[in-house]
C-alpha cells in the first residue's frame, strides 16, 4: 500500500477536501471501438487483484477498467481519511475523469464495491449505464431494525463489532482462511493494514445507509448473490426487489467469495448489460 503522505499531499486531500486519484490495477481498451465499459470495484480486504480470474475471459471488445478502493491495494491510504462510501465514490469519480472516461459505464461492484457502486451511481447517475452488485451486504440503518429483521442485521453488526475489538484475533483468523481457500487470494489483512480495515468496516458496513439510496436508484441494477452467502440478508434484497421496478435479483449457487459458479453468472450479466441502452434518467 502507498503510506506516504506529506504536507502539501494532507493539505490537498484533509484540509481543502480533494477526493484522490486512485490506482488503477487495470485499464484494457479493445482495438477497435467499444460496446461497452465495465468498471470493476473489489470487495473489503481486497484489491484490484481479486478481479483476476472474472476479467480474464471477457469479450476483446469491451472495455475494462479494474481500480483499488482508497485504502487498498497500492491506492493511497491515509490514516486521517473516513473511508464511508461517501468518500469512495468521490474518488472514483476523480480517477475516472483522469482516465478520460466521456461515456456511461456499467459498474460491478463486490461486497464492500457493491455499496461504493451504489453510492457512485446515486451521485453521479448520468455516468452510470447499469450496475451489476455481487453479493450486497445491505443492512437496514439502526432506527429500522426494531421493524425489520432485528435479529440478523443486529447479530452481524455484532459480529463486525467483535472483530474491531479483537484485531489480532481478526487478523490470524483471516489469513487462515486465505491459507484455506475460503476467501480470495488477494484478500490481504495484516496487523499493519487493520487500523484501515476497521474504519472501512464500520464507516461503510456497520454504519450504512445504502437501503435508502437503493430503493431510489432508476438505473438497471441487477443483484448476484450466493445461496451460502453469510453476510448477506437475502430478505432485504427481495424487499429492495419488490419496491423498486429498476432491481432484480439472481440466485448463484456459490458463498459470498466469487469463485466457481459466481464467475460465469457475472460474465452473463455483462454481456446482457453491455447489450442494453442505459436508462433515460
């Protein structure tokens, strides 16, 4: 990860609040004219990199452009920063303007991506072709658990809770699980990295809002999610689903890693997005 952070860098991005630009793992533009553009935005604890086996076998004539999150991969991380999706989609934006970027994109986002994407298309919609979300962990805000699902939204938030109050634990339990093949190889947490991890898992995951802006998207969304996923309330998508006309939902039978199954379901959703016209907002 970049760590390095001088005066001028803090003034820039702390004090006059200028979104970064971020690293860029991926950046593929066919020969000739392209049908579409797909941005890919990585899980939490990851980067770029867990796109790897997803972008390999796309279509040459699609567009493909992989970036690390803030925090993340070799994106700046700075210890000052809120890293909410707020600020996320802020710099996507701004890299996105770096690349050049003049026509509207169809986003895909994992997990923690998936709120970012969410937040990037409800701020900046005109940008937005369509958005491909991959296993959502989308939570009611805590006014609303008392009316929906108290226990498993609350029991989850409890569970992020403990691992904030026992990173060292956190941190061993995680790279056993890399070590097993339970989560993406990629997925990099150390006791270095967990201080960011942890203000990414609460900032974005504990404290979201994301439902909210969900049920008002009039973009094309299309939501991927594992029939073992354990983190993700598979109620409150049908409740997203059923509210608004612009969702709809497909069941893979995977976890909440993109493995298998997961990487022929996302390939379909893209060549069925990049044959649509985006939504007239």
């Amino acid at each position: 990860m970049c760590h390095t952070e001088n005066m001028w860098d803090k003034f820039i991005h702390k004090w006059l609040r200028v979104p970064y630009a971020l690293h860029v793992h991926t950046n593929k533009r066919p020969a000739g004219k392209s049908r579409a553009t797909v941005l890919f935005l990585h899980g939490i604890g990851n980067s770029g990199e867990a796109w790897r086996d997803v972008i390999r076998d796309l279509p040459d004539d699609i567009r493909v452009i992989v970036i690390d999150l803030l925090g993340f991969g070799k994106s700046p991380s700075p210890p000052w920063a809120i890293y909410d999706a707020k600020t996320q989609a802020k710099s996507v934006a701004t890299t996105f303007l770096r690349l050049g970027v003049m026509k509207p994109v169809i986003i895909v986002g994992h997990s923690l991506g998936a709120l970012v994407a969410v937040e990037a298309a409800k701020r900046y919609p005109f940008a937005v072709r369509s958005l491909i979300l991959c296993s959502p962990p989308f939570y009611r805000a805590n006014e609303e658990q008392q009316r929906f699902l108290p226990r498993y939204d609350s029991l989850l938030k409890e569970i992020y809770s403990l691992a904030k109050r026992h990173p060292r634990e956190f941190v061993t339990i995680s790279q056993l699980a890399v070590r097993l093949g339970l989560v993406n190889k990629s997925y990099d947490v150390t006791h270095e990295n967990t201080p960011i991890y942890m203000n990414a898992l609460t900032a974005s995951i504990i404290n979201q809002t994301i439902l909210d802006d969900a049920i008002k998207l009039t973009i094309p969304t299309r939501i991927l999610y594992g029939q073992f996923d354990p983190v993700v309330i598979f109620s409150n998508l049908r409740w997203l689903a059923k509210n608004n006309p612009h969702v709809s939902l497909k069941t893979v039978l995977a976890g909440h890693e993109m493995f298998g199954p997961y990487i022929a379901a996302i390939h379909k959703e893209i060549e069925q997005a990049s044959e649509k016209p985006k939504t007239m907002l």
